[in-house]
C-alpha cells in the first residue's frame, strides 16, 4: 500500500497488499507470494498479477505522484509458475 514502482522485477518476494494506493508500471513479479486483502482494489492486484501480458502495470487510488489516469489493469506477472 502507498508505493509507485516502475521498471522492477521483484523475485521471490512476500508480496502483502491491504488496497490502499498502489501504482505498478512495467513491473514483473517471478516466483512471489502474495497476500492481498479480498476487497475491489485487491481484486484488480489480482486480475493485474494474473493477466497474461509480460509485465503488470495497475493504478489504483491516486497517489498523486504519476500523471497517468487510472486505468483498469492489463498486466501481468509470473507468480509460482
């Protein structure tokens, strides 16, 4: 919650989200864990993580800090795979 990452690849990673704000672009997950709280922005860190493009990209709340909208996700990351 509160981060802005992009252009990262995160690697056996305990990922833990609660939905608060959240700005991923250009970010790969390989071999990480998650823990996100079942709720709307959760659900779409999911859909994003999930999505079979090869990077995640997802903006949730505004974190006022990148000028991009906020988009529905099109993304994605390769989790336990």
């Amino acid at each position: 919650d509160g981060y802005e990452m992009k252009k990262v690849i995160l690697q056996n990673v305990f990922v833990s989200y609660h939905g608060g704000p959240l700005r991923m672009q250009d970010v790969y997950f390989l071999n990480c864990t998650f823990d996100v709280r079942q709720q709307s922005n959760g659900q779409r860190l999911v859909l994003a993580v999930l999505d079979p493009s090869p990077s995640t990209t997802l903006a949730t709340e505004s974190l006022g800090i990148l000028s991009e909208p906020n988009t529905v996700p099109r993304l994605l990351a390769a989790t336990n795979h």
